[in-house]
C-alpha cells in the first residue's frame, strides 16, 4: 500500500477513548479551519486566481459574516493563510487576530512544494514564516497544507521532507493529516524518534469537496451532503469524546445560502455539554502536555506490507 509509506506514524494503533482528556473536564474537541488559499493550481496563487468575484466576496462579507458568527458562539478558529494572502489582506488578518483567533502558516503561495526544484522548500517555509511574523507580530505555530482542487487523492500537499524541515524550524504541529481522528505523532525520522504533532483532517468535511466541484456555479455543488457528514461525525465524536474537525472558506461557505448551513451546524454542536472549541494551537499545547512523545509514541515498523499479488 505506496502511500502508506513515510505516512504512517506510531504502532498504528489509535488512541484509546477512555485515554483521551481534554481540559477542564470538557467532553470533546471541535476544531474549525478556515481555509484562505485561492489557488487553484500546483504553482499556487496566481493574479487571476485573486480576481475572481468569489474570492472578493470571500474576503470581505463572507469573511465579516465568518468572524460574526464565531464572536456569536465563542468559538476560536484556526486561519490558514498562504503568506501571500497574509500580506495582501493586513485589515482583515487584525480582524481575525482581534477576534481571538489564530493564523497559522500554508506555504508561501499555497504552492504544492512537490513542483519545487531542490532546496526550494526549506526557502519558501523560510520566507513564509519571515512574512507572517512581520505582518502579525507572532511566529506561527501550525503549518497547513491543504487540498486544492488540482489534488487528486484530496490527501494535501506534502513531501518526504515536509515534517523534518518544520520540525527544524519549530513548528508546533502540522495542521491536516489522514492518519486518525485524534491528534497524533507524525515521525520524520524513525531512526532518531523524530515527529510533529500532527492534527486530524479528512475530505469529507472540507467544504472545497462540496461546495466547489465539479464546476463551481454549475448547480451541481452538495451542501447538504457537506452538512449531513458534518452532524454525523460530529454526533458519532461527541458520543467517543474524542475530536472532530471542519475545514471552510467565506468563498464558498461565506454565501447566505450555505453560511445558513454553517452556521445552523456549528449552533447546534456549541448546544452540546463539554463542547471545547478551541485553536488548533491550544489543542496542540494540551495534547502534547497530555500525551507527550516521550511516554505516548511508541515506533514500530509499519504492519503494511506489499505481496507480488498485491493490487496495491
């Protein structure tokens, strides 16, 4: 099973539901990503892909709209924003900031570091964490990179070198990854036991998914599928006491018709006892409190193997 390599982390047993605390005796977890990259294309953002009319829209009213509806709920999200977008929108990211919430880094353009030529990576992660601390006055925390619709397998934009180098640059966690529903350990380096937190993330509840495709505007989008996969693993997480996380974006989700979606979800799950809503740099600093590498990762070779009949 190729991708399950330099993928998959730990024993690849997740964790357990009675093992999982979240503070103050909270019941569950529920973390909400806003996604602000335009990009439509591996390269990553490009001045058409900042002209359209949705991405205006998006960050202007849907983004308004966005940061009401949190105030209204007391939910703190997580924005990640390509460093482009962090220094071309300065007004909006003080309003995401004064709202409480956080900005965490995704790439210098959005960019898939797979087309980049060798030792670019470790640059553009450079240049983009220079960006965001000047233009907010804090070192990101969180590192994302999430599908663009160019993403085949909707698995995001990574390479071998992805953790290690984060790692090196102190990054806190890495914000969306396929390997359970609960944070966990991604090892950049089996040999020396070196990880990075990593931070659950599915398609399924990513309003790109839905919202979007095939063809934005065609009338084929699906948000109510989007909204009956966000109760569902909502209601089966909150029952687990365990963690659920929702990806959007003002450009898609921001219209009346589908914020209506948004918002009657996100009202219904803060209806619910225990419910901590919290950055995904807050979750981070607990689970790795709480379940520190030292004591919780526990390496062992991956149990998946390829056989000559093998379709994998």
């Amino acid at each position: 099973m190729p991708w399950k390599d330099n993928y998959t982390t730990s024993d690849e047993i997740g964790i357990r539901d009675d093992a999982v605390i979240w503070p103050d005796g909270r019941h569950m977890a529920l973390g909400l990503t806003v996604n602000l990259n335009p990009a439509t294309k591996r390269s990553g953002i490009t001045a058409k892909d900042l002209a359209y009319p949705t991405w205006h829209f998006g960050m202007n009213e849907g983004l308004d709209a966005f940061l009401d509806l949190f105030a209204r709920l007391g939910i703190k999200a997580t924005f990640a924003v390509p460093a482009l977008v962090v220094e071309a929108y300065g007004r909006q990211m003080e309003a995401i900031l004064r709202g409480g919430h956080e900005i965490a880094a995704q790439g210098l353009l959005g960019e898939d570091p797979n087309v980049l030529e060798a030792g670019q990576e470790a640059d553009h992660m450079d240049r983009a964490g220079d960006i965001l601390k000047r233009m907010t006055g804090m070192t990101a925390k969180g590192w994302y990179a999430l599908p663009r619709s160019d993403d085949r397998f909707a698995t995001g934009t990574v390479t071998d070198s992805t953790i290690g180098l984060l790692r090196e640059r102190g990054y806190a966690y890495f914000g969306n990854g396929l390997a359970d529903d609960a944070p966990y350990y991604w090892i950049s380096d089996f040999s020396k036991r070196e990880s990075l937190l990593t931070l659950p993330y599915y398609y399924h509840f990513d309003d790109t998914f839905f919202l979007m495709f095939p063809h934005e505007g065609t009338g084929l989008e699906r948000p109510a599928a989007l909204r009956r996969n966000w109760r569902a693993e909502f209601f089966a997480q909150y029952r687990r006491g365990r963690y659920f996380n929702i990806t959007v974006s003002p450009a898609r989700s921001g219209w009346q018709h589908r914020f209506d979606d948004l918002s009657g979800f996100l009202q219904e799950a803060m209806t619910y006892p225990g419910v901590w809503a919290a950055t995904a740099s807050e979750l981070a600093a607990h689970w790795q409190a709480t379940n520190p590498p030292e004591t919780h990762l526990k390496p062992a070779a991956s149990i998946w193997r390829d056989y000559e009949d093998s379709l994998s």
